[in-house]
C-alpha cells in the first residue's frame, strides 16, 4: 500500500477513515498535533517548554514541527504512514518534499475528501464526544448514535458537544480551509499525485472508494 497525506476539510471522517487503514491495513498515523501532545507530556525542558506554548496558545514554530515530524518518520523503517494535518501551507508541501527526500521515501500519494459542505456541517453540528476516552458520536446518524443518549458507549461518561460545533464558526473553519489548501491541492494534482476521494453517506462506502484509490 501507498504512503498517504491525507487532506480533508473538517467533518470529512478523516479520523474515522484513517482508524480504520490502521485496523485493516497496519498503518502508521502520524498526527502533527498528537506528536506536540506527546511531546509535551515528556518531563523534560523541551517537553515542558512545548507544554507551556500549547496551554498559552502560542504557535510551534515549523521548525520544531519539522523536526518532530523528520524523526518519527526516521523511526518508521519500512512501515506505511498516513500523515494527517501537515502539510496546511503552500510552502509546507515543499517542506515536507524536501525531508521525504531525504528519507528517500518516494511511494506516497495525497488524498483528498471530497464532501459538500452541508454534509459537512451536519456532521459537525450532530458531533457530541466523550472528554474521558475520546470517543465520538453524532446525534443526527443512526449508526454512530450512542446507544444511551447523552452517554458513552465505551466508559459510560457524559458526552459533550464542542462550544465552537454551530453554524457561524464552521462556516469559518470550512471556508478556511478551502482557502488555505486550494494551493495544495493545485500542487499535488500537477504533480499527478493527487487522488479524489468522494465521501459517502456510510463510512464503509467511503471506505471502499478509498481502497480502490491506494490499489491503483
């Protein structure tokens, strides 16, 4: 299987999708964000240091993301990875080239979620998660309801829904994004790496499309 850089707009069932490469497929899931979490739980100075960034909100530097990103994917040998949430700029895409280079990791394609932004929506608005385990539901899917409303399926917590879940604010984050990633996707489909993914009602239609995608 292909190396993938997974680029997708929020609400897409990136996460779903990936979850279940790895279930199937062995991958590696290699999240930017996760590896600044990791690190910050490290009792060390540079641990603590990205602890502090993070709490206060102040941006990582692409060079402390780049390097994170370099080792973890030195460590992987031979394995398949999907690397979510990087990159999310134009000059990132020539970033990352140039450490795949380096690691002479050439079998790689990005894949992007193609999904209407009113499904999108829905499944944002419908999202209610638990803080305990980090399960996720929507309240407007049969299939990925709780099976006791308000509560975890998993660890019986009470399950939340994002303040930031409503109409107003994902408009933003949806047309951000667009905005942000038409350049990349520009690039990648230049450069005949770029495959188009549609997203399905049900996650295993999804999930079919995107097999016959890295069988190619």
């Amino acid at each position: 299987m292909k190396n993938i850089i997974f680029i997708a707009p929020p609400a897409s069932g990136k996460g779903t999708q990936s979850d279940m490469l790895v279930e199937e497929f062995g991958y590696e899931h290699i999240s930017t964000g996760n590896l600044l979490r990791n690190v910050a739980q490290e009792d060390t100075p540079f641990g603590n240091d990205i602890k502090q960034r993070l709490t206060t909100g102040e941006l990582i530097s692409d060079e402390i993301v780049n390097e994170l990103l370099k080792t973890t994917l030195e460590k992987l040998g031979n394995k398949n990875f999907i690397l979510d949430g990087y990159p999310r700029r134009l000059y990132q895409v020539e970033t990352l080239g140039a450490i795949l280079t380096e690691l002479n990791i050439t079998d790689f394609i990005a894949i992007y979620l193609d999904i209407e932004k009113d499904v999108a929506m829905q499944r944002s608005l419908g999202r209610i998660t638990c803080n305990s385990c980090g399960a996720s539901y929507n309240k407007y899917y049969e299939q990925l309801k709780p099976k006791q409303d308000g509560i975890c399926d998993k660890c019986n917590s009470i399950l939340e829904q994002r303040e930031d879940d409503n109409v107003e604010a994902f408009n933003k984050r949806f047309e951000t994004y667009l905005e942000n990633t038409k350049p990349i996707l520009e690039f990648y489909r230049n450069q005949g790496m770029l495959r188009e993914v549609k997203v399905e009602d049900e996650r295993e239609d999804t999930y079919k499309n995107l097999k016959l995608v890295l069988e190619e």
